[in-house]
C-alpha cells in the first residue's frame, strides 16, 4: 500500500502466514491480509506508540490491534472499516468506516512533515 503522506509504503502480508508471536514494534506495525468475499481483511499488530491514531492526537499504546475491511462498492467507491481495540488506552474496541473515493487522472504527489512547510499553500483545493 502506498501511501501519499510522507510518501512511505505499508507491507500486508496476503500469503496465509500468522503474526509473529513477538512482532517488533514499528511505525505501521506488521499486517497480514486475507479475502472475505470480496473484501480484503488486514489484520495490524505491532505497533509501535509513537503515533497518533488521527489529526487530533488521539493517542495508543503498543497493544493496538487494528482490523480493516476494504471493500469496493463500486468503480469509484471503497468502504474502509476500522477497527481499533486497544485496553490499555481505550475502554472498549470502536469502529470507524471511512468511505474513499477515486481521484482519476491524478498523481501521487510527494510530501514530507518537516519544518518551514511550504507545499500545502500550492496544492488545489
């Protein structure tokens, strides 16, 4: 999975191996993949605590499990269920379901988080 912010790629794993019984902690955690129908399941451990779940600085710990469910509804429209359980910074899993749409006929453009930012005030709204 390649990703436009700071332009880093995610690896998941969709070849039927298990998590590692002591993933090493990193920034996107070790994923595994498999199909439901058609929807791709990745199931996230491993994470490291560094990161924010979001924009607002929610934070977690390393004992995030995460599982997403990626389905495509149609051409241009993804449905991404998120499911984050976490009992040592939350009370209880809860479920957040984005829904993506295609930008066709545009690029990845590069971005990095750094000082003196001046890449957002070129970008089209």
């Amino acid at each position: 999975m390649l990703y436009e912010q700071n332009t880093i790629f995610r690896q998941i794993f969709v070849d039927g191996r298990k998590h590692p019984e002591d993933a090493q902690p990193s920034w996107l955690g070790y994923s595994i993949g498999k199909w439901d129908g058609d929807s791709l399941v990745v199931d996230t451990v491993g994470l490291n605590d560094r990161s924010w779940l979001d924009a607002f600085g929610h934070p977690h710990s390393e004992a995030m499990h995460v599982i997403e469910r990626f389905h495509r509804r149609d051409f241009g429209h993804m449905e991404v269920q998120i499911t984050v359980d976490d009992p040592k910074t939350y009370t209880k899993p809860f479920t957040i379901t984005p829904n993506l749409r295609l930008l066709p006929d545009t690029d990845l453009i590069e971005h990095f988080c750094a000082e003196n930012e001046q890449d957002l005030k070129h970008m089209k709204k």
